[in-house]
C-alpha cells in the first residue's frame, strides 16, 4: 500500500511541473551586416524566443521577417553612456541626470531579462554585425553569475568589408596583423596614432570620424600612395559601395563629409593591393618544401 501510494506521489510530482520546468536563457546574437548574414544558429535561436530586445524601433522593421509578431521592448544604444560610472561624481547637473536615466534604463533592461528567464523563458538581443566588436554585452555583465546565457557570433563588418574588397588584411607584405579601431576619445591609453607606428593593416569603424585629423596622422606614418578604401553598407549587396583612394589622396578624392554616418568602414593598408604576397615568400617557399618533403641535405 506504502509503494502505491509512493508511486501515485511520484506521478503527481511530475506531471505539476516541479520537476521538467522549462529553463529560460538569455541570448545575444550577432545578425550580421544584412539580414541574409545572419547564421543558421542564430534563426534557430530566435525562431524559439519569446521575448526580443533591441535598441532602436528601426531594427523592428529591418528584421521583420526573423521577429514577426514576437513581444519586443528597447534599451536605446546610448544606454550605454555613463556605464562604470558613478552619477554622484558628475558634477554638472545636466550630465548627472543623463547618466542616472541611462543607469535606470540598462538596470531596467536587465530585470526584464532576468525576470522572463527565471520563469522559464528565451529572451534574445539582436545586434548588428557581430555582437564582439564594439556591439552591447554588458547584459552579462550585470546579470546573475548563474543566469542561463549564451552569444551567438554573427558576420560582422570587419569580414564583410574585407569581403567587399576582397583581400584579407592579415596579409600586409611585410605584416601580419590588421589593427581594429575607431576614433580616438578622451583616456584612451591606445590612441591611433601610436597604432599607426605598426604600419600594419588598419580598419577603423567610422562613428562620428574626424577625417582631417586622422589622415593628418596617416599621413606621418604611412607613404602617400598606400591605399585606402571605403566601404559603405557592406554585406548588404543592393546597396553596398567602395570608394578607393590612397593615404595622401583621400581628404580630395573622397566626399566623406556625406559618407553615411554609421554605416561605413574605412580600410588602410598595403594589403589591398599585394594580396597575398609576402617579404618572405622564398623563405616560406623553402620552409613549405621542408614541410613536405624533409629537410634538404646540405651539400659541400
């Protein structure tokens, strides 16, 4: 009678969900640069989401057709400002009150998310491009160490303009590094001219560029006819554009004043035009040969 109703007890735990509880998860995916970029994990992942974030009402009708008729709510991309901050050492009372909406706004964002994961639900942030490269993740930051989570990279512009000029800027000749930047703000410890010293490949992602300063600085540090492109909208075909140009020739060559603001990436560097060419090619020659046929004897 006891192991009846042991058995009934179990049943009865089962079937009221205590045990099989659903598990929600907060995801950041990377979208890509145009909608047809994005990767098959991240569809997967928001065709099972229950709740979207984003950061501008634009994005809602960009990505329409992933986010149909899914529940969505905002933390603005300018929640950012102020981030590590604290509101009672801004001494201008304008400031102060941007920073603590910011704050209110970001720890809003993240008790929604950790609200809707702990009953069980998927929560996705969509983010442009890739999520790592100068996208939002300080949702991770904030929430709980044992919050479900999880990134699912994306196509971001750095391989996107690449591909639009088709050349790989790891490939500089006498280089082997490319150098991902922007523009230079206030206590930053790597500022671009000292990048610059490297003479290595450079793509600077172009929000708010100082054009005439920057190429002032390139212009110290690179020969005049190293080539530089801009690629505006890139991944996205129908639209995508490439100016070309050189270190010395842009500031006359290039209208950037009526370049779209953040939807452009610059390109510098000698890879765009030696490919894949290296100082070294007869040293890699011999060491590829070594590699498959053994070491040649040294003959007296």
């Amino acid at each position: 009678m006891h192991r009846v109703l042991r058995i009934i007890g179990l049943f009865v735990f089962l079937n009221t969900g205590v045990v099989g509880m659903a598990v929600g998860k907060f995801y950041i995916v990377g979208m890509g640069t145009a909608p047809d970029l994005i990767t098959l994990r991240g569809v997967e992942v928001i065709k099972r989401a229950d709740l979207i974030l984003l950061e501008e009402p634009s994005e809602a009708e960009y990505w329409k057709s992933f986010i149909g008729d899914k529940e969505v709510f905002y933390c603005p991309h300018g929640s950012r400002v102020g981030l590590g901050l604290d509101p009672e050492t801004v001494e201008d009372p304008d400031m102060r009150a941007i920073v603590e909406r910011n704050a209110r706004q970001r720890q809003a964002a993240v008790d929604r998310i950790r609200k809707e994961v702990e009953a069980g639900k998927i929560v996705v942030s969509l983010q442009g491009g890739d999520p790592m490269v100068y996208g939002t993740t300080f949702y991770l930051e904030m929430l709980p160490e044992d919050c479900p989570s999880e990134i699912v990279p994306g196509v971001g512009a750095f391989n996107a303009v690449s591909a639009a000029v088709k050349r790989s800027p790891v490939f500089g000749y006498d280089t082997s590094s490319v150098i991902i930047t922007m523009d230079d703000y206030v206590g930053r410890k790597d500022v671009n001219e000292k990048l610059m010293e490297t003479q290595a490949s450079m793509i600077f992602y172009c929000m708010g560029m100082n054009y005439p300063r920057l190429f002032e600085q390139l212009n110290r540090h690179y020969p005049a006819d190293t080539p530089v492109a801009v690629v505006s909208y890139g991944g996205e075909l129908d639209r995508q554009k490439i100016v070309r140009s050189t270190v010395g020739s842009f500031l006359k060559d290039v209208d950037y004043k009526n370049l779209p603001l953040d939807a452009h990436t610059l390109l510098v560097g000698k890879f765009m035009e030696v490919g894949q060419a290296r100082i070294d090619a007869l040293m890699g020659a011999k060491k590829q040969i070594d590699r498959i046929h053994g070491a040649t004897p040294t003959t007296r």
